[in-house]
C-alpha cells in the first residue's frame, strides 16, 4: 500500500525520509536555543523541553531535499522558520493567559508576562540575525516579511475578537497572514535549495500557503470535534478566547434567521467572563447548522488546490512527499 493510500497519515512517516536531517537540524536548533545570559539559557532550555512536531522545518526539509547532502545553509534556515514559530507561541500564550504550551507550563506562567513579551522578541531578532549574518539574504526576506504579516494579523484578531459579524473574508485574511505566511515561506526557502527547484520557488510557496491554511482551518475544526486528551487542550477554547472561526461564521450564515437571533440574544445576555457557559450551546448550534462540513469541505478543496500547485514540479519521490504532507494535515489527530 502505497503512503497515498493510507487512511492515516502520520507525520513520522513523512520525517522518516529526513531523518539524517532533522537529527542536524535539532543540534542547530538546540544551539540557536541558547542564551547569553542566565534569565535567556533558562527560558530557552525550558523550551526545549517543550515537544515540537516540527511540521515547518520538515516541509522546508522536504522541498530542499535531493541526490546530494543538504546543504548546512538549509539546516539552518529551518532552524530559523522553528524559532521565529515558537516566537509566536510565546506572544500568543500572553494574548490567551495560557497556562500551559506543549505540555509545560507556558513561559507567562513559569516566570511572567514581561519575560514571555522579551523572550518572544529574543527569539524573532535572533532568528533573522543569524540569516542575515549567514548571508542568506532571500530566505531573511521572506522570514521578515513574515513576520510583519504575522503581527498585523495579531493585531486583526484582537480587533475582531468576540466579534460574531465578522466575515469569512476576513477570517481568512487573518489566517493566512498569521499561519499560512510562514508555512509559503517555509516551503519556498527549501525550494531555493535545491538544485533542479530553485527557480520554481514561488510555486513551492504557493503550496506552502495552501497547505497553510488547511493547517488552521483543521485546528479551528478539532476545537468543535476535538478530544481533549488527543490535543492537549481544553476544546472551546478559541470560543472562550474570542476568536471567531470558520464553523462559526459558516453556521451563522447557513442557520434560519430564527436560530441566529436566539443564539445572538444568548450571548448578549451572558457577561464576558462567563462566555464559556455558552460553550456547549455554541458548539451544538455549529454541528446543527453545516459548521464544521463547510470548513472540512473548504479544507479538502483548498488541500487540492495545493497539490495542484505542484503541477509544474516533475513527477517524483519528492512530489508525492508534499502530497503526503496535505494529507496528514487534512488527517492529522493532533
């Protein structure tokens, strides 16, 4: 049975094939995740404790990968695109007051909020310095341009945030600037290093955007179908937080007028603080209406449009690979 026609893809299976790589990639990675100061090397090796799947540095590594060694230069690079995503985690379990990232408790937590604020600048700054001192200078232009999308996105979510009129257009434009952004660069920064693949760069991101926003729209989907214990989060939480996702916003748009209106006069009813006692409400509201279908069935056609976008790429181990990896993220559990 070939890996297409597994009903369950794992990631391992895809991290098998780069398996000399990766184990390169976690030495530079753990030595990037170090600290010139006491307060830095404890945050950082808390990190590390920290079980990543390592999803965008095996998508860099799959593009790069080829006959011949992968270069030290595209190691590094994925160990840049894995930093500048914890950067993230770090900023967004501020925004959450989360407690807990990976399993450990979250670096708000374990210390405070200021700490969690600097050490998630550290890491971004720290990750574009050392592209720019390896002079790679087109995988620093994307990581920045990334990260500039990155925060106008935050910025969008905290001002959609409880927002239940917000549409899917712009539901769409956060998660492709806050996700999918680093994931398109993630996969045209591999490209670039390969030999036969260096000039199809932009049709590798172009499937790195779509395998992006697969990524989410599937995270948003398991806050509603989710099993507690498989993602190691309490299900509803983006409700609670306030971030309105795609079966949310389908459901309104799918549900009688009548639904809506009791729904929305629920919610207006209950103080902020206790929105999460509407949870089971919202959640039955979402499965009743077409929710989470719309967004599985968005999912599916924007993973086709992915592979699709490889179409210019000769046919081969490598192809079939990144094909592999939508389906994982279209399958995944967790």
């Amino acid at each position: 049975m070939s890996l297409l026609d597994r009903q369950r893809v794992q990631l391992l299976t895809l991290q098998r094939i780069i398996g000399g790589e990766l184990k390169r990639f976690d030495t530079v990675f753990d030595g990037m995740m170090s600290g010139e100061t006491p307060l830095i090397e404890a945050v950082c090796a808390h990190v590390r404790h920290g079980k990543s799947k390592r999803f965008r540095p095996t998508l860099l590594l799959l593009a790069a990968k080829h006959e011949d060694a992968v270069p030290d230069a595209a190691i590094t690079a994925a160990a840049c695109v894995e930093m500048i995503h914890t950067a993230t985690l770090l900023h967004d379990d501020i925004i959450d007051e989360a407690t807990t990232r990976r399993g450990l408790p979250s670096i708000n937590h374990a210390w405070d909020v200021a700490t969690a604020v600097v050490m998630g600048d550290y890491l971004y700054s720290k990750a574009l310095d050392v592209l720019a001192s390896a002079r790679m200078g087109e995988a620093l232009r994307l990581l920045a341009g990334t990260t500039f999308k990155m925060s106008q996105a935050e910025m969008m979510q905290l001002e959609t945030r409880h927002d239940l009129g917000i549409s899917e257009e712009t539901y769409l434009t956060i998660i492709e600037r806050k996700t999918a952004s680093l994931i398109e660069s993630a996969c045209a920064i591999g490209a670039g290093f390969h030999p036969e693949h260096a000039q199809r760069t932009g049709v590798f991101g172009e499937f790195g955007r779509k395998i992006g926003f697969v990524f989410q729209i599937t995270d948003d989907i398991f806050d509603y179908l989710g099993d507690e214990r498989r993602l190691g989060k309490p299900t509803g939480q983006d409700w609670e937080e306030g971030r309105i996702t795609l079966p949310l916003i389908a459901a309104l748009r799918q549900a009688p007028t009548t639904a809506c209106d009791a729904l929305l006069a629920e919610v207006a009813a209950v103080p902020p603080g206790e929105r999460n006692l509407l949870w089971p409400r919202v959640k039955a509201f979402v499965l009743e209406h077409g929710g989470v279908d719309y967004a599985r069935d968005l999912a599916r056609r924007l993973g086709d449009e992915g592979k699709s976008a490889l179409a210019p790429v000769a046919a081969g181990a490598q192809k079939d690979l990144l094909t592999v990896a939508v389906e994982y993220v279209l399958r995944r559990l967790n």
